[in-house]
C-alpha cells in the first residue's frame, strides 16, 4: 500500500508517517516536559518546519537549473521536492540551536526525537518488509487510441533494455492536464526513455479531443477502460507517475503534479538503475 484515503483526499504512506511520527514525538515530548516549563510543542513544531525548509532548499539547489526555468515554482512544493538528508540536516542543526538557547530542553526534546524515530523506524520498517520485493511492470492489457490490444511488457519487448516512465492520467484531473505538456516535452527530449500515456477511464474519442484542444501529440498515448493498471499498480489518485528500470522494476513512484525537477529526480533514478553492459551479457 502507497497511499491513504480518507474521503476525498489521498495522502502518500510516508507522508501519513511523518505526521504519526510528530505526532507521537509530541505526545512523548509533553509528558517529559512536564515539570520544567519549557515550550516542547513549539520547540518541535519549529523542527519539523526547519527539516522542511532545508530539505526544500537542498532539493531546489540541487536541481536548479530546471528550477531556474520558473523559478516560482521553487515555492510550489506539490512537486514533492524534497531532499531527506537535507531535512534531517536542518532538523539536527535547530536541535543542537534549540538546546543550545534552552538547556532545559534537552531531555523533554532528546525523548521526543527518540520517540518519532521509533514510530518511523517501525512502520517505514515494516512496510519496507511487506514490499521488500520491487513491484515489477504490471501486465495488464490496454489498448492503443485505434483499438489495438497491448500491454507495457510487449512495448518493452519492442524497445528492449529502454527504462520506461507510465504517467496514469485523466482530461478531468487538473494536475494531469498542468504537467501533460512538460511530459510531452521530456518524451521528445530523452528518445532513450519510453513514456506512456495510461488515460484512465476515458473514451478514445474523448482522449482524442482532449489532445486536440490543447495541441499535444505524445506518442503511446493508451487507454485503461477498467482502470486494471490503476489498481495494479495501487494508484487511488491521479496523476500518478510510475518510473521503471530496464529490467521492468519499479524504481519510483510519484504522486501528484509533476515539476521539470522532479521529473528530473525520476530519470536521474532510472540512470542509476540502468542495467550494465557487464550485467547483461
């Protein structure tokens, strides 16, 4: 399981984590803060600010140039741009500025942290277990704007080795049709990667207008009728952007608006997946 639902709204699995992680730091930090007056909650809602802040600011620097392109898209964290080692930077270095003004804060703070850690070690633990082995490509049929069956292994089988970028999609979801340009783009800009275009639920005639409407002519634009890759895949909200390496194993998942960055992060993943010469022989 990737992602929570809770009536209309889908939350990523580790983002439902960080918030029972600070959730349970708090509730630690307030009980050994009892007795020494010290602003605990405040102190540890600022953390997870400062973790924040610095793993935005790490991930933007790091991938500046596509940032540099609209730069105020630098503040518009649905992208999901966010660097962990960063965040756990920022997130030590208030800690230490924290005890540093308050000494009285390091008990009350060094148990809350202990205890958010735990909360994360063992549910991120424990669903790295359950999905210890990658999800590989699913093997659904779908079928080509003209009717024709296929599937993502067969395109595979066609373009052997070439790592593979499956954006699920609907005209109807706002984010989908915001990012279908940029993907548009990168399809043309990196012939060595394989985007496809999973419509999900939609009619041909319908898909084919939508592309009209808004002049786009990407290639391996495919539909789900029944939805199959969807629930193969665990995809419950749209977009959902699916990256795989040559060898067909899920390497990253995204939920959510797409940016030039973060599109960028997913490619640089499947270069670092890319299977060797040495490997394949």
């Amino acid at each position: 399981m990737n992602t929570l639902s809770v009536g209309p709204f889908t939350l990523a699995v580790d983002h439902a984590l960080m918030i029972l992680s600070l959730i349970a730091a708090m509730i630690a930090g307030r009980l050994a803060a009892r007795d020494r007056n010290v602003p605990i909650i405040d102190t540890l809602i600022s953390l997870a600010l400062a973790g924040i802040l610095a793993a935005r600011l790490i991930f933007v620097l790091r991938y500046w140039n596509p940032y540099s392109l609209s730069p105020v898209s630098i503040i518009d964290i649905r992208d999901g741009g966010f660097d962990a080692v960063g965040g756990l930077v920022g997130m030590a270095a208030y800690a230490s500025f924290a005890v540093w003004r308050r000494p009285r804060l390091r008990r009350p703070l060094g148990l809350a942290i202990l205890a958010g850690s735990l909360v994360w070690g063992a549910t991120g633990g424990a669903l790295q277990l359950i999905g210890s082995s990658r999800m590989m490509r699913p093997d659904v049929p779908l079928q080509t704007l003209t009717g024709r069956t296929t599937t993502l292994d067969a395109l595979a089988r066609a373009h052997p080795g070439a790592p593979m970028v499956v954006n699920l999609w609907a005209s109807w979801c706002p984010p989908c049709r915001a990012e279908m340009p940029m993907l548009a783009a990168a399809q043309r800009a990196h012939p060595g990667v394989l985007f496809i275009f999973a419509n999900q639920g939609e009619s041909p005639a319908k898909i084919e207008a939508f592309l009209r409407r808004e002049s786009l002519s990407p290639n391996h634009v495919l539909v789900d009728a029944g939805q199959r890759l969807a629930r193969a895949a665990d995809a419950r909200a749209f977009p959902t952007t699916l990256f795989f390496d040559g060898t067909g194993h899920l390497v990253e998942r995204h939920l959510g608006l797409l940016s030039r960055a973060t599109l960028a992060r997913g490619l640089d993943r499947l270069s670092v997946h890319a299977p060797t010469k040495d490997s394949g022989s």
